[in-house]
C-alpha cells in the first residue's frame, strides 16, 4: 500500500473528498515525522510503535562499482 491507497481508503471510510482525504493524511504524516525528528517515541495501540534509533557508522560497498560509501547509517 502506498499514500495514494491511504488517501483513497480515508476518503472511502470517512466519506470525504479525496482533497481533504490527501490534507489529513499530509497532517498525520507530518506530525509523526516532527515527534520522531524531536526524538519522541509514537505509539498506536493496536497497530505498531515508531521510533528512531541510532545505527553505529559502518562502511557500505556500491554493488555495482564496488567502491566504498563512507558514514553508513548513524
């Protein structure tokens, strides 16, 4: 499922226009984003938890060039 199936599925079952559908999905999604940004842990009973969690640095390998990616993760 991607946004657009979210947007259409809100629409549906709020019986609204896919417009204001696609805003309170924006809204929901933006809010999220800045508690994470501020470290803050989101939790939905019943659905899942969201959180940010540092990743130690580590060096990658493009699969295609086999050249080093410096500062992986973190």
């Amino acid at each position: 499922m991607i946004k657009v199936d979210i947007v259409n599925e809100v629409s549906r079952i709020a019986d609204i226009t896919k417009v204001k559908a696609e805003v309170a999905v924006d809204a929901v999604f933006e809010a999220m984003r800045l508690s994470m940004q501020r470290g803050e842990r989101i939790e939905l009973r019943g659905f899942g938890v969201f959180q940010v969690k540092p990743r130690k640095r580590g060096i990658g390998r493009n699969p295609r060039t086999g050249k080093d990616l410096q500062n992986i993760g973190g």
